[in-house]
C-alpha cells in the first residue's frame, strides 16, 4: 500500500468557559477541560494510483485525517505510514514527494505572472532544467494556458487561477496529491477542463486524494469513496457499492396518454405529480419490478414516454450521514 493508516486517533483538548462575568473570571483560576474525539481510531489503505473520494460532513473528521496525512497535525495516537515516511516526523523529506490544491488557499503570488510563481517552485524543489521545461510545457498544453500564465494572478479568472494551482502543485512531479474543493466556484467548463486533468495525470500514475462537497466531482472522478461521520469510518467501498448501499432503486420519470392510474403501491414513490398525464417516482427493485411497473402503467393509461436513471449518489451520500 502507498498509503497505511492504522488505528488512527486525534483528540482535541479545549477548555470550558463560562458565559457570566463571575464564571469568566473563575475559569481564570480554574478551568475545565473538554476533549473532542475528531477521530476515533480509523483505519484504511490506499494503493499506489488509485483517486480515491473522501468525504464526510462538517466536523466528521475528514480535514484532520488529510492534515494528518499531509504531516501538518501530530495524531493521538496510531500509525500511519505514506512511501515509507512517518508524515508529521519526516516532514521535510516527505513534502518533496506530495502535491497539495486547496480550492480556497493559493499558492499563487497576486502581483506577479504565474510563470514566475512556477520557477520560483522550480527553485524550491531543486526541479532540474529539462524536467521543468518539459513538465511546465505538458501541463500548459493540458489545461490550454499558453497565453494565460505570463499575465499577473490578481488579472486571471477564478477557472484561470485554479488551472495554474494544479501546475504549481504537480511541477516537481509528485506521487500523491491531496485536493480540498479543487473545484468550488468554477463554472461548467473550467470543472470538466480541470477534470479531465486529474484524470490524465491518474492515467500516468499520480495517486489522489480528493475531499469535496461537489457530489459531481466524485462521480465524475472517483474510483472509491471513504466515507467519514463523527471520527470514523462509516463506508470504504466503490461508487457502484455505494449506489447499492443505499438499495436497489430507480428514478423514473413517466408520462402517458390517458390520466395515471394509482401508484400507491408498496415499492413505488411519487415524488412529483406533474398533471393527471405525469409523475416522477422513485421504484424499489427489490419490492416492486420495473417490468411489472412498466406493464401496469401501459395497460391503464398508455405510456407516452418513459425514462428510467440511477438514483443521485447525494441521496446515497445523505443515508450514510444520517446513519
């Protein structure tokens, strides 16, 4: 395995203080601590080339996990063991061989092109010349920025900026890459451009790491998905798992010539009753066959059209947080 994580922990040590003048000044000479269980002694592996989703809601657990594994936090206690290094105990060896995009922090100097910005990494990282001048040109090519990175950061678009983060995390060739909301505020096509980069570097071996509320970003990209709630994990398995987790269902959207017949029927929830003529209804395989469905609709009321879709994985990803 690439990456190990063996019974991690982390607990925060804070302090209770009183909302009175009185209980404030008596928390000056007396305090009580409280401690906060971010993680619970979770453990996963990752293999070397794998994109894999790790997700959870706010304060489960999982931005803990990644500073950890980033060698920014110390944990508790556990092991945990990235190509050979100990993280937070090898750090300046071990961040010559990690990437990090975080979608709301940059790397990127505001007053100067990020072409400079790229050989000042090149400088930090000992980057030799052929290897830069190769990887930067690769990269430019990939997310079509020749004209973009001689202009000064504070004059790019958000998609523009976030394009030159991914150069500036991958220029000294990284093994693995950590991504925090790569994503967040793009539109359409800065997403699918960005995308499909991550998706070519997976190609060529880069292991990734991604943490995001963008449900789309995970279907678009991930393999697998962690799932972390409340310090521990709650799922570790592929999307298509995931799907199945949540039960064999369908999203159905019918419309017919005559009016609809009734669909309180056990397996069968209409969710949206559009007119007399159409619905849409979530359809319980396992209670309820889509063959049988279809029949029974087509008898009664003559299907016009008919369309059958997997269910939205954030319907899924809800059950799992909920549980």
């Amino acid at each position: 395995m690439l990456i190990s994580v063996e019974n991690l922990t982390k607990v925060y040590k804070t302090y209770q203080r009183g909302s009175s003048f009185k209980e404030t000044v008596k928390s000056l000479l007396v305090r009580k601590p409280l401690y906060v269980h971010a993680l619970k002694g979770i453990s996963f592996g990752i293999a070397a080339g794998e994109l894999v989703g790790f997700l959870g809601p706010n304060g489960a657990g999982k931005s803990t996990t990644l500073k950890i594994l980033t060698g920014i936090l110390y944990p508790s206690s556990g092991a945990v063991d990235v190509m050979g290094y100990t993280p937070w105990r090898d750090r300046k060896k071990y961040v010559a061989k990690i990437g990090a995009v975080f979608g709301q922090k940059s790397q990127l100097l505001w007053d100067i092109p990020p072409i400079d910005a790229f050989y000042l990494n090149k400088a930090i990282y000992a980057i030799p010349d052929r290897v830069f001048k190769r990887t930067m040109e690769n990269m430019v090519e990939l997310l079509d920025l020749k004209d973009v990175i001689r202009k000064p950061t504070r004059q790019l678009s958000l998609g523009e900026r976030m394009k030159c983060e991914f150069i500036m995390a991958m220029l000294h060739q990284p093994e693995i890459v950590f991504l925090d909301e790569p994503t967040i505020g793009l539109d359409v096509i800065a997403k699918d451009k960005i995308r499909e980069f991550i998706l070519e570097m997976n190609k060529k071996g880069v292991t990734f790491i991604l943490t995001t509320h963008d449900l789309s970003d995970i279907e678009h990209l991930a393999r697998r998905v962690i799932v972390v709630n409340h310090g521990e994990i709650v799922f570790d398995d592929s999307i298509a798992t995931l799907r199945r987790h949540w039960g064999e269902k369908k999203i159905i959207a019918v419309s017919t010539v005559h009016p609809l017949p009734d669909l309180t029927l056990p397996g069968i929830t209409v969710t949206k009753r559009i007119s007399d003529y159409q619905a849409e209804l979530e359809l319980d395989l396992a209670v309820y066959e889509l063959n049988k469905f279809i029949a029974l609709v087509n008898k009664a009321s003559t299907i016009r059209d008919l369309s059958v879709q997997e269910p939205q994985i954030e319907e899924a990803i809800k059950v799992l947080y909920k549980k």
